[in-house]
C-alpha cells in the first residue's frame, strides 16, 4: 500500500464531494432536513388538543371545572351548550374529544353521588385517542381532589398510587426523537450516499480505469471508507452539536462513549454500502437497495420511532439483523440514562459483530476485476 | 520480428445475459507486435472491448492465455498495470475534477514522483494543447478535448504498451485528426499501440489489422497484405446521364460486381477479381482500395444475404400536399436555446420532395436538436417550420401524421415480439384492422422480418432491430421520413443494406430526412447542410460542398477534409470578427 496513492484517493474524494450537488444533498441537506422535521414537526405528545366542553346547566361546580381545564397545558377547551354542536364539530375534527356535564352534574356533586360525567374521544387515531383519555380522567381526579380539599369534605380513594417517570421526567418525545435520527443520518451518509458512489464510478468507466492502474484493491476500498468515515463522524458531531444546544436535549452519557458506539455503527453502515456496492453497479438499483435494505429499517425497525417491544412476535425477530435496532437502543441510553455498561456492552458486541461481517464480505467478494 | 506486446492463446471469454451464456470472444489467438500500430476493429458487439478488458487484466479469459508484455494476465496482474496505459471507452475521467486535478490523481496512481510528475505533465499538456484549460472542469470540456485529456491520464508513466478503447466514437474530424497525431507521436516514441474502432477508415492509419466478428477473429495481417489483395479490384465508375443512385443500384446487381457505393460524383465498385464488366457507355477509372473495401470482401457471403427489396409502394396520395411547387420541409431563421446555451443559432434551408437530405456533423454540432424540432419533439425558441405544408406551431398533430420517425435508440419494445412490434405501431398510427395486417405482411416481406416474426425486439441482431425500426417507421406510408443516426454501430454490410432501402424510398417519393456523423455517409444524401456548434458552415450537394474545400495541394478532398477545412475557416472568421 502506498500512502501517495491512498492520499491521491482520498483527496479526490473530497473533491468530488464538496462539488458534487447530489452528495451534498444526501450528507447535509436530507440530515438537516430530518433534523428539523423530527425537532420541530413530530411531535407524539399530546399537548394544547382541542376539547369541547359541553355544559348544559352552568354553575359554580361546573365553572370551577372548565377553567381548571383551561389551565392545563394540554387542552384547549372549547365551551359549547349542547351535544348536537359538540359531536357536529367532533365529526369535523375541529375537537378530539368531548367532556359531557349533564343537567344534574352539580346537584349529583352534592349529595356525593357519581356525577354524570361522559368523555367521547375521536378513536381514529388509537394512540393519541387513549392518550387524551387518560389525561382527562387525570384532569378529572385532579379537580375531584382539590374540591375535597378546598371543602373540608374527606376524599377518599381506596389507593393512591405515586408517579415517578426515570430518564425523560419531562416525558418529551423530543428526547429520544433527535438522538435517534443519529443512526438514520449516520445510515445514510455510510450506506446509501457511499454505496451512490461507488455505483457512479462504475456508471461513468472511471472504475475501469482506476482499476487499470497499479492501485491495489485495499487502496481502492480504503479510499472509499476513511473519506465516507470522516463525513458521517462530521455528521454525527453536528446532529449531537444541535441536539444539545437547539434543541436542549440532555447528554447523560459521555461524550466520548457516544463517539466510540457511533464509530462503530459507521463501519457497519460503511459496510453495508460497500456490499450493496459490490452487488449494484448503477446508482438507480444501489440507492433503491440502500434505501430498502439499510434506510427504511434504521427507520422504520429500530426503534427510533415504534417501540420495538410492541411490535408483532415475527417483526421482532427480524429488527434483531438490524444494526440500527443496537445503536439506537445505545443512543437511547447514552443520552437519557446514562453510561449504563450492561446495555452498552451487549449492543456494541452486537455492532462489532455486524461490522466484521459486512467488511469481511466485502473485502470477500471484491476484486480487482471488471466480472 | 520484436517480440509480441501482447499475445491472446486461444481465448474464450463468456457472459451470462437473461440467464443465457453468450460468447464474447470464442477461441481467439492473436499478438500484437512491439512497436506497432495494431487497430482492432469490427462493428458493435463484436468482442473488441472485452478483447481490450483482456489484455488489461481487468478479465481473465475463461479458458486460454493472454500474455502482455511476457507476463501472464492471471498471475502478474499488478505488474501489467505498471507498465501499460489504458483508456476506457467513456475516457475514465472525474467530471467534477479539474483537468489539472484529474492529471494529479492518474499520476498519483501510476507511482509518479512528484519531479517526474512535473515534467511528464508540462510535456503531455503541450502535446495535447490542453495547458490553457488546467482550471477547467473535465466535465465541462468538449468531446474532443475530453478524449485528449483521457489520452494524457493514460500516457502519463510512458507507458510501454498503450490500450485505446473506441477513442474516437462521436468525436468530430479535427479532434480525431490531433489524436491521430499523438498517437503517431507516441509510435514513434517506441510505444505499441492497440486501438479499438468502429470506424473502418481509422484501420488506414494502423500499420497491423486485428478484425473480430462476432467474438472471433476474422484477420490478422498487416495493412500493406490487406491492400495488395484488392488491388486492381476497385474503380470509379460513372455515366453521363445517368444519376448516381440509380446507376448504383444497377451496378449492384450486376454480375462481377461485390459492392456498389456512391462516392464523390461516380460509383464506387469492388469487383470479384476478374475483368470489369463494363458497359460501352460507362467509364471505369481505377482507384486505391480502401480498408472498408477489405471488410466487404472479407465478409461478402458471410452476412445473411438480404433478398433484393423491391421498390416500396408509393406514398398515399391523399396525404400529399396541395401546392406541389412548395418545398416539403421549409427551415427559417431556426434558434434554439437552452437556458444561456445556444443549441441551434438561426439556421435556414430547404428539402424538396424526394430528397435524401443530411444534417451532418460532430456531437454537440446541434443537429439533433434541430431534428427534434422538425418532428414537432421540441418547440423553436424562435424561427419558423414547415413540414408538409404545415406550420408546426399550428397543426403539429396532422404534420406528424405524415411523417415517420426513426430513432437513434430504435424506440422498439425489447420484450414484445417482432409482429407485436409491428401492431402496436400500426395501432398507434391508427390503421384500421385490414390495412394493418396488410401493411404488417408487407413489412415481414419486404424487410425479410417473416422468420424472425416470434423473436422478441431485444434478442434480434442489431441489423434486424435497425430494419424493424424502419419498418414501424414506414407502417402508415409517410410522406416524410426522419432517421436520426440510423447507422452508427452498425457493420458496413447492414449498413449499405439500410442505405439501399433508402434509395428505394428516394425514388419512389419519400423525403428522407437524416443526420449523420459518418463523414463518408454524407456521399448518399442529393443535398446536405454541415453543422459545426449550432450554425450551417455549408449547404449543397456533396459534390458542391467538396469543391468548396478543394486547393492546389488537395484537388480533390474527401467529406472529412472538407469538415475539416470548413470549420477552421469558421473559426478564423470569429477570431477575426472578436
């Protein structure tokens, strides 16, 4: 191996990064694009819906309610005076849910009956829809409590459970969003953007005449990782960079293991795109192939965004061939728990063993050949 | 005799396509001497670049030897690549690179230290007159130049053999002149040289021949051996009063007679060695064979032989045009632009009905741009269209019903099958049910298509595929017929097959429309315009546009000298004019 050859490699590399405007779109422009979409768009917190309250006879009791219901972050109430007009704007989706206070809501109240109180939720969407539930009865136990209280009339409640959220007290979806986004990005820097240029260097012919040359297949390869190495670290730096500063997500963990997991899911990413390179010798079927074997999973099975542990028997068995399912499992824990070793250990193991296998086959099945 | 550069032992090299094992070389032994020119040729497909990847060691031959330099391709792979350089077809440059950054890298690559580095480069940037164009990008620069610097990046560790891929496909005239030029250069500087090419004139300039057909070697002989076979053998013949093309056609199917081509302002005959069968009237001169010549004697018999076409039905006379008098196709002040780029600047011309009229010139030279707007494909940025009597930017619709349109892909579908083909083209141009199979016999007869009518369009030969397309292309008899590079890689038999196809339709009334970049083909067309960056630099018959080029030291220049000739008197007027 010569190192003038390697740097002459390398250099070119660079080059053709910075000047090519549809590598700069994939390592720049789509992560700072999926950075902003999942910090500012998606959000899976339900905060400010809009409710309908429908209060058929105001009074004290019921007043009290609706502006303890204005105060909660999470509602924006809207006060109507029948059903019909409430479940006419529900069916429009102008609110996800209704509270219903009957006629006899307060004189019920009084004589410490159960209250005729009804919560109708939009069930289209099952996740947000048990969510708003849940914080409504909550809204709803809250008021009945702090009504005894202000009273003097004992409340009693047969148990009373105590609340503790470890690791995301703040409960914002935000946290663990944005620190996963760092396998999607790092997936495609490492698999799709080098397994695009690779296939263009042999679109193009200048595979043909590179490999005419005394270059040896190490150089060739080599020349291909430590460049795409680099730019997914630079990637990495600056999604953490923006994490913890736009978008105040907190660093439990330590920098530096952070650095080290990210390193080594780069080189399975890395070969990953160097495989599927070997493979596709155009770039239209290497980014299809990336995009459908590395991209979509680190997306869709890794647990960035749907909780494994809810998934089918058999789809859970199929994220365990995803690199992305370790890393961001590790990410998870680096920047909301911790540098927790037992964790750490078994999803690096399981990293390092997806890296040896997708470099080793591609160092396999490459030659110096044009068949 | 020196020792071979490179030596192929009985070399079989097989790919696999759709499952189906295809040969692309079978059995080949060939050497190419040390310090030579060798050109390696035949038409597309016929094995050259995998014969090329060979003696690169980028392949190994399935079975057999290759030896390059007296090292064995399979063992001293790495010490082959030392010591050669190689181009590949599309030139193996880093477009995003700059012309002095692609020489940096290859330099790299070859081992160079940085003060061989230094010279070596001073000296192949002024052998190649790139030296002004150091900062430019190499994918901004012209076809020519591109090739040059891909020569340079492969030159640069003097190489002591020097493999060239199809170096000049759609380059223009005086690009392919100074490559000539360098590799001469390099000859002489005591590199061997093997060339691939297409183009069987380029063979004149190779001192060895190598010629493969279908994945085998049909010839290996010196230039010098090839010609003296023939000598004697060709002539120019002409007769007063008659028209080239139908004295050609006469001649073709006369006895004695191999090959009949037009040439200049007479026909070019290859006779099968006995006495000329003349006639009286006609007047035979001797003339120096060329390589194509040696091609067509090699090969006469070989190729399936295409029955006679008889002249097609005349075109349907109610899609004729009223005003008899007015040309069939009418160009005014033509621009095209693309964004700054301009495509085509303000061209004029005229085709009279019946006409073979070709728009000749290199890549990048406009003329498929200005082909796409006469079919209505592209709209003008400015300038008037006429095409049988209508203005496209009116009725494009009832102007494309009388045209047919071949193009340089051949638009056909590779899975369906020849008559599937054929119908959904005859659908397409809204036959009714009889017409259609009546149109559809006729083109399986006429074109010879009747035992290939279950073959799917992309298992058929390239010379079938070409006459399929034209097939489609005359289905509803148009008045009109455009051909877009109809003839580039394809072999000179198929290709003077097409060209007696479209006499036939000449004479019975066609207009054909066609662009070219084969120099020679120009010779075919009654009238041509030369296009050279957007702009006609002549008009006129052959013969006419010839003359124009011809001095003292040239009485009589060839289409390529006249190019050539043409555009540097071009190029001096904008100098002066800037």
């Amino acid at each position: 191996m010569k190192h003038r050859r390697l740097r002459a490699l390398i250099r070119k590399e660079f080059l053709q990064i910075l000047r090519d405007p549809s590598a700069i779109a994939i390592a720049f422009v789509m992560p700072a694009f999926l950075l902003f979409l999942f910090g500012y768009g998606v959000s899976l917190d339900a905060r400010h819906v809009p409710v309908a309250v429908v209060v058929e006879q105001p009074d004290r009791d019921t007043e009290a309610f609706a502006a303890g219901l204005a105060q909660s972050p999470y509602f924006e109430p809207q006060r109507f005076t029948d059903m019909t007009a409430a479940s006419a704007a529900l069916q429009q989706r102008q609110v996800e849910g209704i509270l219903w206070l009957r006629q006899d809501f307060s004189r019920h109240l009084l004589r410490g009956e159960t209250a005729p109180f009804s919560i109708i939720v939009n069930g289209v969407d099952a996740n947000s829809a048990r969510l708003l539930e849940g914080y409504l009865q909550g809204v709803w136990q809250n008021w009945l409590q702090q009504r005894a209280r202000s009273s003097g009339v004992p409340f009693v409640v047969p148990a009373v459970s105590t609340e503790r959220i470890w690791f995301n007290p703040a409960l914002r979806s935000r946290n663990y969003l944005v620190p996963g986004l760092i396998a999607v990005i790092m997936t495609l820097i490492g698999a799709l953007l080098t397994a695009m240029v690779v296939a263009r260097e042999w679109e193009r012919g200048t595979m043909e005449a590179l490999m005419a040359t005394p270059v040896t297949l190490t150089e060739i390869l080599l020349g291909k990782l430590l460049p795409y190495f680099l730019m997914g670290m630079g990637g990495m730096a600056l999604t953490v960079a923006l994490a913890l500063t736009l978008f105040a997500v907190p660093l439990v963990g330590s920098l530096w293991t952070l650095s080290l997991s990210s390193a080594l899911f780069l080189l399975v990413a890395l070969g990953m795109g160097l495989l599927i390179s070997t493979l596709a010798r155009n770039q239209f079927v290497a980014g299809q192939l990336a995009v459908i074997v590395t991209f979509l999973p680190a997306f869709m099975l890794s647990g960035f965004i749907f909780d494994i542990g809810s998934m089918p028997a058999p789809v859970q068995l199929v994220t365990h061939v995803v690199a992305a399912r370790y890393f961001v499992s590790i990410l998870q824990t680096v920047f909301l728990a911790g540098d927790l070793w037992p964790v750490l250990l078994v999803n690096s193991a399981a990293l390092a063993f997806m890296a040896t296998i997708f470099l080793g086959l591609t160092w396999r099945l490459s030659r110096k050949r044009l068949d | 005799m020196a020792e071979a550069a490179l030596a192929l032992e009985s070399c079989t090299k097989r790919f696999r396509r759709d499952g189906a094992p295809v040969h692309a070389l079978d059995q080949v032994s060939a050497t190419v001497r040390a310090g030579r020119i060798t050109g390696l040729l035949g038409p597309d497909g016929a094995g050259k670049t995998t014969l090329m990847r060979l003696a690169g060691a980028l392949l190994l031959p399935d079975s057999g030897r290759v030896t390059v330099l007296g090292l064995d391709t399979r063992s001293e792979g790495m010490a082959i690549q030392e010591r050669i350089g190689y181009m590949p077809q599309r030139f193996g440059l880093y477009e995003e690179l700059t012309v002095q950054e692609n020489l940096d890298l290859y330099a790299a690559l070859q081992g160079l230290s940085p003060a061989e580095k230094k010279t070596r480069q001073q000296e192949l940037l002024a052998l190649t007159a790139l030296g002004p164009f150091g900062n430019r990008r190499a994918g901004q620069l012209s076809g020519g130049m591109k090739q040059k610097l891909g020569l340079a990046c492969a030159l640069l560790r003097s190489p002591s053999l020097l493999l060239l891929d199809e170096p000049t496909v759609g380059v223009d005239p005086i690009s392919r002149r100074e490559l000539w030029h360098i590799i001469q250069s390099r000859r002489n500087a005591g590199v061997s040289v093997l060339i691939s090419t297409a183009y069987l004139d380029e063979a004149e300039r190779c001192e060895d021949i190598l010629l493969l057909h279908e994945g085998r070697l049909l010839v290996q002989d010196t230039q010098a051996s090839l010609q003296s076979t023939l000598s004697g053998r060709c002539y120019r013949v002409r007769r007063e009063g008659t028209p080239r093309r139908r004295l050609r056609t006469e001649l073709a199917a006369r006895n004695g007679v191999l090959d009949a081509t037009i040439q200049a302002d007479g026909v070019r005959v290859l006779s099968d060695g006995g006495a000329p069968p003349a006639l009286p009237a006609e007047q035979w001169d001797a003339v120096p064979p060329r390589f194509e010549d040696a091609f067509v004697n090699l090969l006469h018999g070989r190729a399936a032989s295409l029955q006679r076409p008889e002249p097609p039905p005349p075109p349907r006379h109610d899609l004729t045009p009223a005003q008899d008098d007015l040309p069939v196709i009418e160009v005014r002040d033509l621009w095209r632009r693309f964004g700054s780029f301009e495509a085509v600047k303000g061209i004029s011309f005229q085709v009279r009905a019946g006409q073979v009229f070709g728009l000749l010139g290199a890549n990048g030279a406009g003329k498929t741009t200005t082909f796409n707007m006469l079919c209505g494909l592209l709209s003008p940025s400015a300038g008037t269209l006429r095409v049988a009597g209508q203005n496209l930017g009116h009725a494009a619709a009832a102007a494309r019903a009388r045209i047919g349109y071949v193009s340089q892909k051949f638009a056909l579908y590779g899975n369906l099958s020849v008559l599937q083909n054929l119908d959904f083209f005859a659908s397409v141009y809204g036959l009714g049910r009889q017409e259609r199979a009546r149109r559809r016999d006729w083109a399986l007869a006429h074109f010879s298509l009747a035992p290939y009518a279950r073959v799917n369009g992309q298992d058929l030969p390239l010379g079938f595929k070409q006459r399929l397309a034209l097939a489609c292309a005359l289905l509803h008899q148009p008045l009109i017929l455009f051909l877009d590079e109809p003839t580039s890689g394809v072999d000179p038999l198929a290709r003077r097959e097409f060209w007696s196809q479209i006499n036939g339709l000449a004479e019975s009334g066609v207009t054909i429309l066609v662009t070219t970049h084969f120099m020679e083909e120009a010779e075919y067309c009654d009238e041509l315009v030369l296009m050279s960056q957007g702009e006609i630099l002549a008009q006129g018959s052959p013969q006419a546009i010839r003359s124009q080029a011809a001095t003292r030291d040239l009485p009589n220049p060839t289409m390529e000298d006249a190019f050539i000739t043409l555009v540097q008197a071009h190029e001096a007027g904008l100098r002066r004019a800037s």
